[in-house]
C-alpha cells in the first residue's frame, strides 16, 4: 500500500480503547456499527477515530471478518477528504465496493457491507460523472445496496442521508421525468429521507451538509437561505474525532466559497 496523506490535525484525538467504548454510541450514531466484541478490531477502530487512516485500514484487512469494516470506511474516509490524485482516488473507491460485496456474501445481514458498497460507488460515481455512473448502470446497484441497507439497519441514518443524495443527484443530472421512469429517483421521497437521516443523527455534520446541497438541487434556489443555515451549522459543530472534523472543515471551506 502506498503511503497515504497524513490527517492534517495530527495528535488531536487520542482515543484509546476505553474511551471508544465510552463514546461508541454517539460516534457510531450515523453508522450503526456495532461495539466489536474483539480487541484487535476495536483497536484498529482507535486508529480510524483518532485520524490514522491508513494504520487503521491495513489493521482491519489483516483481521479480516469484522476488521473489513474499519478498513472500508477508513478507506473511504480517506480517499473523499484527503487523497489528492484523482485516478488514486477512484482506484481506493472501487477497492472499497468490491471488499464491501465479498463482505456482503460472508454475511448478507451486515448491514454496514451494503452501506460502504454504495457510498464508494456513489463518490466513484460523481468522480466519473454520475451521467456517466448512470449509463454503466451504477446507479441501480447504489439504490439497491443503501434500500438493503436501511431494510436491516433501519435506524442507519448515514444509508439514509446517502439514498436521499442518490434521488437529488439523478434528478439533478437527467431531470425528474427520466429520473422517476428510469431510475425510480423522486424529489419527495429524496426530501423525507434528509429529513429522517437528520432526525436519526442529528449532530452529524456531514448530514447537514448533504442535506443543504440536496435540498438547492431538488428544490432550487428559493432553498438557498435554507441551505446555507445548514452549512454555517455544519461549519459551527464540534466534532468529536477525525472523521467528523473533516466534515466540519469541508463545510467550512464550502461557506468560504
């Protein structure tokens, strides 16, 4: 594995297991995940929270089983916020999708194997051009995957937020005639699965930002002055580990725009 760009704020987190534990719940609110039961999983759970991405994912492929999980995320997490070269960057989204459906095989009511799937095909999907996803039939698969998702997690609230995106972003990009008949995207439902993916997790940054951008694309510009609340209250939250302080830092970049 080539080395990976390091998290910029270095030493802000220092979890360690007994701390994860306190603050799993809270942590994993989005995601669901389970506490692990293992040691070493939850020591490579440690290194994600507190922003060693790489350690954590080469950590979670070694165990295998449970640890394919931190990998993926840690992974995808990685190549949304910090890897810069493009072509590196769809190349750790595919690698993710497919780990996340030999996953799924092992044990089919993992719900968090659907998940990491589509949100690597989705970012690898706006990385190619989701006009382009669409066409080699990504976009079906995204919307299968996040359903089966939120069918066994129903409290998932990420899943949620993610199959709200995948309704505004083919609507966006092929409108909601061709968007409805072909791909079953639909702007009421796309607005009610925000709505239900903020209520689920409400702290989360990146769900407010989600949100506030699907909202302007389904709805317009009449839903700007909403939209823009949702990003200075994304921009003003507290994140709790390296993760969400990359949320909170692209949303603060999106208000200096």
């Amino acid at each position: 594995m080539a080395k990976w760009t390091a998290f910029p704020h270095a030493g802000d987190y220092a979890f360690d297991a007994t701390s994860l534990k306190k603050n799993w719940a809270r942590l994993h609110q989005g995601d669901c995940e389970p506490l692990p039961q293992e040691t070493a999983v939850l020591q490579a759970w440690v290194l994600f929270h507190n922003g060693e991405f790489q350690k954590a994912a080469e950590a979670g492929l070694k165990l295998g089983g449970d640890g394919i999980t931190v990998a993926n995320k840690a992974t995808s997490i990685y190549a949304n916020y910090l890897e810069a070269r493009e072509k590196t960057k769809l190349e750790l989204f595919l690698e993710v999708a497919q780990r996340a459906e030999a996953q799924q095989a092992q044990g089919p009511k993992n719900a968090n194997a659907w998940y990491w799937q589509a949100y690597a095909l989705g970012r690898y999907s706006q990385g190619i051009s989701v006009a382009k996803a669409l066409a080699q039939g990504l976009g079906g698969k995204v919307k299968q995957a996040l359903e089966q998702a939120i069918k066994l997690s129903p409290k998932h609230g990420d899943a949620h937020i993610a199959l709200a995106s995948f309704h505004a972003e083919v609507i966006d990009k092929v409108g909601s005639l061709i968007g409805g008949m072909t791909y079953g995207a639909k702007k009421d439902i796309g607005l009610s699965l925000y709505r239900e993916g903020l209520k689920l997790n409400p702290a989360s940054a990146i769900a407010m930002v989600e949100y506030a951008n699907g909202m302007v694309m389904l709805e317009g510009d009449k839903r700007m002055k909403e939209a823009t609340r949702l990003y200075e209250q994304a921009a003003a939250s507290q994140p709790v580990d390296a993760a969400e302080r990359l949320d909170v830092e692209m949303a603060k970049a999106e208000l200096e725009d």
